[in-house]
C-alpha cells in the first residue's frame, strides 16, 4: 500500500479539518486528499479518532464490503463539502442556508445515535459504540466530524469565530482562537510567509523597500 498522505489538522475542530482535505479548492484544480477509503482512515487515525485496531479492522472489513466502502467515502466528501458551505458562510458572517442546516440536522440522527456513555478513570466519559454485531462500523469517523461540526456551529455565536486562509490558493478553513481574532492563514510558516514573500517580490520589483 502507498504511504498514506501527512494529514494536516490545523483547523481547532476536527470538522474543519474534514473540510480541509479538499486542497486548493478555488483554484480550478483543486487536490483531493481523500481518493480511497484508506485515505480516509489514515485521515481518522492521524486525527486521533480511531485506534490503530480500529484502523486494521476498518481496512479489513472495507476489503470484505467495498461497495459500502465506497458509499461511506462518498458520504464522507459529502459532509466534508456541507461543513465547509456551512463555516465559510459564518466566516463571512452569513448563517447557513436553510438546505444546509437540514442536511447537517439530517446527519445527526445517524451520528448520534452510536454515542454511549461509558466508565473512564475519572467517572463517565462519552464514547462510540463501534459497531453492530461483532462488525466494525465503516462509517465511524464520521460520526465525531458530525458532532463537532453540530457543536461548533452552536458554538459560533459571533461571526468572525472561523476564518478562510487569506492566501490567495489556499482556501483552508479554521477556527481562529487568537485573542483579538488576528489570524489570517491556517498556518503562518506556510501561507503566512508565502503571502509576505509575495508581498516583498512585488515591492521590490517596484523599486521600493
Ligand atoms: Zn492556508
């Protein structure tokens, strides 16, 4: 199997960082990071969503139900595409739209019906149920992307909360936590310091400094 791409999680909620699998998605030719169901389980594992047992049993039972597989990937860039609709509006300090928010209340149901409450060290903690029967769930990664996308929307009172990278190409999305609401790219040693290159290149070449 090839190596698995290096995620980035750089959004502050893992819903933001579904939404950015999708690379460059305004520059007409946008990079999709999530071609194959083992893409996206290396993207749940690396995000700390599920256990590498998980990660052996999802791969195995994908093997046994690709045509599930297949539907739950697609589901995947389904919401994917939904929370980035839904947080790109709030960036622009617009609510969602009226199909949006039903298809993300539509979500829900099948999310959350797998939480359980279950005995941690320090009380009782909530969890997943990870599958019916014996059988992982194939679509268990999702469900967290669900919930957070759900929290954090409830949690978005003041637009301005979640931002889109300001870099030209790159179009990431992310909860902007700094103190006076500050930050303009997803990440400042990457688009950051593109963006200042740039700006540096065009000064020079007008003979400024
Ligand atoms: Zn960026």
């Amino acid at each position: 199997m090839a190596e698995a791409h290096a995620f980035r999680f750089l959004g502050g909620a893992i819903c933001l960082d579904l939404a950015n699998t999708l690379s460059e998605r305004w520059s007409g030719t946008p990079i999709e990071r999530l071609e194959r169901y083992s893409d996206l389980v290396a993207w749940a594992r690396q995000g700390q969503l599920i256990s590498d047992r998980q990660v052996r049993e999802l791969l195995r039972e994908a093997e046994l139900r690709p045509g599930e597989a297949a539907k739950v990937l697609a589901g995947a860039r389904e919401l994917r595409e939904l929370v980035y609709r839904i947080f790109e509006a709030m960036a622009g300090g617009r609510p969602p739209t009226r199909t949006d928010l039903e298809a993300l209340n539509g979500w829900l149901p099948r999310a959350l019906a797998h939480l359980q409450l279950a005995r941690s060290d320090e009380g009782f903690a909530w969890s997943w149920r990870e599958g019916e029967g014996g059988r992982p769930a194939l679509d268990c990664m999702i469900w967290p992307a669900v919930r957070s996308a759900a929290e954090l929307l409830a949690a978005t009172a003041t637009p301005g909360q979640v931002r889109v990278c300001q870099a030209d190409d790159c179009a990431w999305i992310f909860l902007d936590t700094s103190r006076n609401h500050s930050r303009r790219w997803c990440e400042m040693s990457n688009c950051g310091n593109r963006a200042k290159a740039r700006r540096f290149y065009r000064r020079q070449q007008k003979g400024e400094r």
